[in-house]
C-alpha cells in the first residue's frame, strides 16, 4: 500500500513517535523509511554577523545524530531505513519536494516538534504540510 514513508525528524519525543509508528507500518506493508531532517536554509544573523555557514555545519552534525538514532530505533522494529540530510526550507520541503523526490505515499510526523519559539511566530510545521501535502499525512501525537 505505501512502498515509500516519508518521516521527518527534528529529535522531539514526537519525532521519535512517528519513527516508530511509521516503522511499525513499513514492516507490515514492507515499506522503506524516508527518513529526513531538514535544515532551514536562511541565514542567521546575530548583532550584525552573519553565522550561516558555522550554524549550518551544527544543525548537519546535530541532524546526523538525529539520523542515527531514528535508523537504528527503525531497524529494531524491522523496517527498510534510508536517512537523509536536507537543507531548505522545512514546511515545503516536507510538504511538497521531498515526496516527490523519494515517491512517498504517505508522510508521518509528529504533531509538534523542539521548537515552540518558531511555532508560535510563524506557525505550525505539521500544519502546514497537513493543509499543504501532495500525499497522504499521518500526524502522531501521544498524550504526554
């Protein structure tokens, strides 16, 4: 039914939810896990210093840990992982570009992730790919 999951992480407990849910489902329809992290690709400026490129090496070296930790979580319960790096942004990236790029069916994400700050300012993540997916979204929240 689902050949290709979409699961993005950020290293939130509900990221880690949807890496297992969505392991769960890739065992029984013998799906393979997309499972990405997407690093914003704006610059970061700070007193009038541009950051971006130190920043950017800290968000793929903090991402390669999120990686890891998903594959592994994922392969436990059986699935087919593949991870991957992204940089752009985020909402289109994950709504839009990356099923295409990895021909998923289905997106499954957690209902909120680490950053309450950006949430609040420029909204929801998961909502956003919710309103604006080209495929099918599962959205995992457990209560806490």
């Amino acid at each position: 039914m689902y050949e290709t999951i979409l699961v993005p992480v950020d290293g939130s407990k509900n990221s880690s939810r949807a890496v297992t849910e969505a392991a769960k489902l890739a065992k029984q329809f013998g799906s393979t896990l997309q499972i990405v992290s997407v690093a914003s690709d704006q610059r970061y400026v700070q007193y009038g210093v541009t950051l971006g490129q130190d920043v950017m090496q800290s968000f793929r070296e903090r991402a390669e840990e999120i990686l890891d930790d998903a594959r592994e979580a994922a392969e436990k319960l059986g699935a087919k992982v593949e991870t991957h790096f992204v940089v752009g942004i985020p909402k289109i990236q994950i709504a839009k570009d990356l099923p295409e790029k990895y021909g998923a069916s289905l997106i499954v994400m957690g209902k909120s992730g680490v950053n309450g700050l950006s949430r609040a300012i420029l909204g929801s993540t998961t909502a956003y790919v919710v309103r604006h997916s080209t495929v099918n979204v599962m959205v995992i929240d457990y209560p806490k």
